[in-house]
C-alpha cells in the first residue's frame, strides 16, 4: 500500500473526507478550502516538522520558523533533513498546496499567526532539569511581534508551570499559553501525527484549550482538556512509564539468564494478557534516545524540587545504567575479557530503527564504554552514508571523532566491511536489513565468528548452524 492511499484515502482535494489508513484508527479528515486557520510553528525538528506538515495536510495554513539557515533552506527545496518515513511526501503535499512554507526565524514566522506553536529543544540542564532556554529564548524574540488573541501552543516538553513562565517572557496580556505535549515516536512520526492516539491540551483558559484541539479535529482522535499542569505532568508520566516498562523487561531479561529461562517466551506469556500487552516489552541494550533519558531525570527533579521522592522511578533509571554495563560484560566475555586493542564490528548507532537520530543513543553509549576499554570499534548504521571512494567516515557524535582523531569510530559503507578482522560482531540497533544479511559472508570476513546480540534480532540456530558463537539477552 502506498503512502498516499493511506493518508489521504484518495480524497486529499479538501472534499472533507478521507479514508483508508492500514492502522484501523478511523479516517483523516482533510478541512474545505478556505477553513483553515492561520499557524506558525517555531522549530522543525523531529516534532516540529511532522507537526507543521500534519496541520498543513488537516487543512491550515502554516509558516514554519527555524533558527538554523541551513536546514531551512534545505526544506524550501522539498528536502527532508532528517530520517523518517514518508515526512518527504507529506512536506511536499504541503508545499505543493500551498499551506506549508518555511522561513529563517521565528519572528517572520509568527506574523498573522492565530496559533504558534514552540517545538524546540528543551535539553538535560547540568543538575538533571529541564534546560527552558530555547524556549525563553523563542518567547523573548516573539513577544513584541505577535498580533493580540494569539493562543502560543507549548509542544516542547517542559516541567509543570513552565507554560507560566512562557507567559511571563512573553510579557504579553493579550495572549495566551495553552501546553500540548507530543506523544509521536521517531520512525513512526508520520502516521503519528496524522492518527494521534490522543490529543491532551492543557490551560486555565479553556475556550483557548478548545480551539486548539478543533485544529485536530480532522484527526478523529480522543481530545482530553486539563489544567496546564496536568497536561505537562500527563507528558512525563508517560514517559516514565514507558521506561520503566523497558528497564521492567530488561530485568526480567537478566533474570531468565539467572534461571535458565528464555525472555522470548515469557514475554508472549505476558503480552497474551492485554493488561500487561506486548508493546515495549522487549529486552535491548538499554533505553535511550532524545527524550526516555532526559524526561525521566527531569521528572526525578520535578519531585524533588516538590519534595515528593520519585525512588521507584529512580530505580527505573539505575536499572537502564545497569543494562548498559551488561551488554559491555557480554561482550567482554565474548572476548575471553581482552578489550584492548580487539576489533570490534558494531552494527546501528541510531536510538532505534528508522530514525538517523543518535541523541543519546544506548548503541553510542555501548560503544563509549568498549572505547574507553581500549576497543577498536568499526561501526556500519544504514543511515550513516560513506562517501563514494572513501572507506570510512566519522560520525559526529561518536567517542574519538572530536577534532578528527583518526583513532576515533569509524563507520563503513556495508556491514561487510564494517566485519573485516572483528573478533565480535555486536547488534545494537534492531535495523531489520541486518537479519537478512550473507551470514557465511560475515563470518568468512570476521577474526572469530561471534555474535553478540544486544536486540535479540538474529536466529541463533541459523547462526550457529553456520558456525557462529552467539549471546542474545535472556535468550539461549
Ligand atoms: P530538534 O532538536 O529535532 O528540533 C528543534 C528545532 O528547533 C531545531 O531545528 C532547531 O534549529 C530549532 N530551534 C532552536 N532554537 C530556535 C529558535 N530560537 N528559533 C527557531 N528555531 C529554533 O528537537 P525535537 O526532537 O523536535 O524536540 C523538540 C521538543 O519536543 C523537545 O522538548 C522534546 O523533548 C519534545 N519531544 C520530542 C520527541 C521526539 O521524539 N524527538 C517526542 C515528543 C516530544
């Protein structure tokens, strides 16, 4: 099935309906012509981007803002900077209609806006705190220039009372901050947007609550309106709960190990029951990426500072750590306890698959540990292009790449070659290309032929039917 029948339902032409979509989660409703409203959307990053091509797509007409010259530019030309499923086409759609276009800053950007939308960074502060910076930042610049009854939207993550303190920048009487947390998952982010499970918007003034939810109207998805604080602290505790259920299973994993039971079955014993269910209920090499680690250390902080001891929490993060640590110990064992100076092929470094994003990818930290054993790590991630006639590149991001240290990680064009003398192979992405790969041809090129399997991805009877070692996580 092709993208656009099931976004779209073939009936994009702004007749009102739609239909079609594979994820059963009923039909995109696409606004007459001349309905939409008037939005800006500060920030296209991985939520801005499918946010504002989403709205546009519902049928309004959005300017998009973002500080960085570069990657507006790239998107006036119809390209995606980013990875991610079918965000190219939906941007297009926009452009094409005429309802999504981009400009450098925010200020242009807000002129005429009834809706502005903040969808930038809020980072991990130095004691584990949300850092609101850009936020303030973007309030600060908009403040002076937006026309009065403008509602600002909040879909940065940002702890409870933060929509006060955009208020507060602003310094504007005549408009107001509502919160609208983002619940989209990177890889997915298109059909996310386009089939929310949810829509939470959160303000004291609930006439504006409601306009912003009528944005999404053509959604079809369940509206929930609170309190603003509600609806910040509804965000991470989702995102708690999301991890904890990842470092629940990664227990779980290590126990099977300790018992000699295989975590594979016993998730199906547990996923069968659908209060438990089977979603993120699968062992890896430890949760990371853009939000997990950051929002679950802000929470932590959130409670502290109100004097509420989130230890179960707390718990969830010190497991991940720990998760971590194991990984590194299976692949130590993997060579009989010598880091130093071995070969070490790693395959993925993004967070998970279907996304090119590596912020605080576990595969990363993975690998940060085994460098600082004295590894020598040859790396390949589908996202990572090597030029044509260069063997390998550096990746931005990765341990040793700082000011071009040829020591540092290296990622090749191919899994193949990334193999080339390794005394292990470790998987620490679950990218599906890697379970359909040439076997005997990895094994053929590596040192030793031995896996370790961080996402319990591969078949280890096929494997060692070819002659390989292998480890998964609470698996045998
Ligand atoms: P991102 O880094 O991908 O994108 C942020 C964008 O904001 C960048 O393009 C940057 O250039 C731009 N920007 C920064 N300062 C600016 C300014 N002053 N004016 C204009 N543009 C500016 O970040 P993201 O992953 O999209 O996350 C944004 C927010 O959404 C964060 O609070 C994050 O926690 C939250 N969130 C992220 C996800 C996710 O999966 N990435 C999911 C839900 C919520």
């Amino acid at each position: 099935m092709s993208w656009n029948s099931w976004a779209f339902g073939g009936s994009a032409a702004g007749d009102g309906t739609a239909s079609g979509s594979p994820y059963g989660q009923g039909a995109v409703r696409v606004l007459p012509h001349g309905r939409g409203r008037s939005v800006a959307v500060i920030g296209v990053g991985y939520v801005g981007l499918p946010t504002a091509a989403t709205l546009a797509h519902l049928g309004h007409r959005v300017t998009c803002g973002d500080a960085d010259p570069a990657k507006v530019a790239m998107l006036v030309k119809g390209q995606v900077p980013i990875v991610e499923d079918h965000l190219e086409e939906l941007v297009r759609e926009g452009q094409a209609s005429g309802r999504l276009r981009f400009v450098v800053g925010a200020t242009e950007a807000v002129e005429g806006a009834e809706f502005v939308f903040l969808c930038v960074p809020t980072p991990q502060g130095d004691d584990g705190s949300a850092d609101l910076s850009y936020v303030e930042a973007v309030a600060a610049e908009i403040g002076p220039h937006l026309q009065p009854g403008t509602i600002i939207v909040n879909k940065s993550t940002v702890p409870v009372g933060s929509t006060l303190v955009v208020e507060r920048v602003l310094g504007r009487h005549d408009v107001t901050v509502v919160s609208n947390p983002e619940f989209l998952r990177e890889g997915t982010a298109v059909p996310d947007s386009l089939h929310p499970e949810r829509i939470v918007v959160g303000a004291d003034d609930q006439a504006a609550a409601a306009q912003v939810g009528e944005l999404f109207a053509g959604t079809h998805a369940p509206l929930l309106i609170t309190d603003a604080a509600t609806a910040e602290t509804i965000k991470y505790a989702a995102n708690a709960f999301l991890a904890t259920k990842l470092s629940f299973v990664n227990a779980v994993a290590g126990l099977c190990e300790a018992v000699g039971a295989d975590v594979r079955d016993v998730i199906l014993g547990l996923g069968y029951d659908r209060r438990i269910g089977f979603e993120y209920l699968r062992p890896g090499p430890g949760w990371g990426g853009s939000c997990l680690p950051k929002d679950t250390r802000a929470l932590v902080h959130i409670a502290e500072q109100a004097g509420y001891d989130f230890s179960f929490l707390r718990g969830a993060i010190a497991t991940n750590d720990e998760q971590f640590i194991r990984v590194v110990d299976k692949v130590r064992a993997a060579v009989g306890d010598k880091l130093e100076g071995t070969v070490i092929a790693v395959w993925g470094l993004t967070f998970k698959a279907g996304t090119d994003d590596l912020r605080n990818s576990p595969a990363v930290e993975v690998v940060r540990r085994l460098v600082e054993g004295g590894a020598v790590v040859r790396a390949f991630d589908p996202t990572v292009t090597v030029p044509p006639g260069q063997e390998s590149v550096a990746v931005d991001g990765l341990p040793g790449t700082a000011g071009g240290d040829p020591d540092g990680v290296r990622a090749y064009p191919d899994v193949y070659t990334a193999c080339e003398g390794a005394a292990v192979a470790v998987v620490l992405t679950e990218w599906d290309e890697f379970r359909w790969l040439d076997f005997t041809r990895v094994r053929v090129g590596m040192a030793r032929p031995v896996v370790v399997d961080a996402r319990n991805l591969l078949d280890p009877a096929q494997l060692r039917r070819i002659g390989f070692e292998y480890t998964g996580i609470g698996r045998r």
